[in-house]
C-alpha cells in the first residue's frame, strides 16, 4: 500500500483545465430550481458568511459521498424551498444530500475554520414570481469530486457595491452592549473587604443628575433612569458625538 498524503482543506490542489465541469454542474442546478447563474468563485469560508445579509435562512448540509458539509444560503423564498433546493442538489451531484441543522445568524453556522477555502455558487432564483436568490458554499472535498475547481473571476465593480453593502448591513445588525454608569466612587481596600449587608456605599452624584450611557467605554448618551411596562429604562436627553463632546 502506498503512504497517505495529508489532505490541506486550506490550500487544495488546482486542477486545470476542468473549470467546465463545475459551470456544468452550476448550469445543471439552475435549470432544476428554476434560476440563472450569477458567479463562481473561490473565497475564504469566512468571506462568504460575511458576505450573508442578517437575518439569514442557513441550511448546514451533509453530502454523501465525500462526506462533507456544506452551506447553503436561501434568500426571499421561504422555507419550503429549501427542501426543494436540497432535493435538486442531490439529483445534480448524484449523491446522497440531507439538510443537518438551520440558522438564522452566519456567526452561528460555523461548520469549518474560517480561512478554509470554498468554492461559492451564487444563483437568482423567481419562484410563483417571487425573485430571490441561492448560495452554496461547497468545500474542497466535494468539488474533487465533482472534478474541479473554477477560475475565480475577478469581481466587478456592481459585485464590489454589493459586497460592501451586505458588510454595511451586517455591521448595522450587529448587537451591541449598551451600559448605564450611575455614579463611580473610590473607596479603600479595607473598606471594600469589611463591607457587610447594609452598608452603604456613598457617591458624589445627586439622585437627580443624569446617567451616562456608554458602549465599549465610551460615552454615547446621558439620560434619566426610569421605567417602562414594569422594566426598568433609560429616557436619552443628550447625545454624544465620536469625540465624546455633547451635543
């Protein structure tokens, strides 16, 4: 028997000259979901979740063989298309696929390393006149079973836009933890460690003088603590620029 060679998921081989096999493939995929193809490309696993506008509809897929997981991104066509789209892709590769778990956050669809390169389809898709769209983002083991890899095409300038909004309304989704800073004091060692229940811990700050509402230690708002249907809230009564001057 000859000696195993290690497989290197982030840097698979190139085989030339078989680029139309996957545009065959991709082709075959249109055709049965009903779209057209829009790009094939190769990109890091976390460009394409980055590239995932929120919320998302992610179907993390199980391909048999190679026995590989891949994503799938569905777009503005409901749910029951993704049963739909899974069955075409089955049919396409002529291999077993089944549908292993779904998210609604990319962060959460972390199925390999981040700088693991895929292979990225991306297809419009109108359904009952619904326009939506399809991506699939398939790891090297599948695509040497298909036979191939693409030639990356370098992106236009309308892909260019569009990858930076999807950025753009990424960042815009994203949480961010907002917090009230009441009042700040000083107080010895000794003190803290010989505290016991009711004491009282003094400040400089009247009762009445605003609060501030920080994000990552910055100063965003001042406002008035109070509350809402029961749950304690903040009314915003002055605002902060990036400088941190009020306005």
């Amino acid at each position: 028997m000859g000696e195993a060679i290690p497989y290197d998921f982030r840097n698979p081989p190139q085989r030339r000259g078989r680029a139309h096999d996957v545009e065959a493939l991709a082709s075959a995929y249109a055709v049965a979901v009903g779209g057209t193809v829009q790009t094939i490309e190769q990109s890091r696993y976390d460009e394409f979740l980055a590239s995932v506008c929120a919320p998302a509809c992610l179907a993390v897929l199980r391909i048999e063989p190679p026995g590989a997981q891949a994503l799938m991104d569905v777009r503005l066509l409901g749910n029951g298309m993704i049963e739909r789209a899974v069955a075409c892709l089955a049919d396409t590769l002529d291999a077993e696929v089944r549908e292993e778990e779904r998210f609604c956050e990319a962060g959460d669809a972390r199925i390999m390393p981040g700088d693991e390169m895929v292979t990225v389809l991306r297809f419009e898709v109108n359904v009952n006149r619904e326009l939506g769209s399809i991506s699939l983002a398939l790891p090297a083991p599948v695509m040497e079973m298909i036979g191939g890899v693409p030639v990356s095409t370098p992106p236009t300038a309308i892909d260019r836009e569009r990858d930076a909004q999807n950025l753009t309304a990424n960042i815009m989704e994203a949480a961010v933890e907002l917090r009230a800073l009441l009042a700040q004091t000083k107080l010895r060692l000794d003190e803290v460690l010989s505290m016991q229940i009711g004491d009282v811990i003094t400040t400089d700050v009247n009762a009445n003088d605003p609060v501030v509402v920080q994000a990552h230690g910055r100063n965003l708002f001042d406002g008035h603590p109070g509350h809402l249907r029961g749950v304690r809230s903040i009314e915003v009564t002055k605002t902060h620029n990036a400088g941190g001057a009020e306005s």
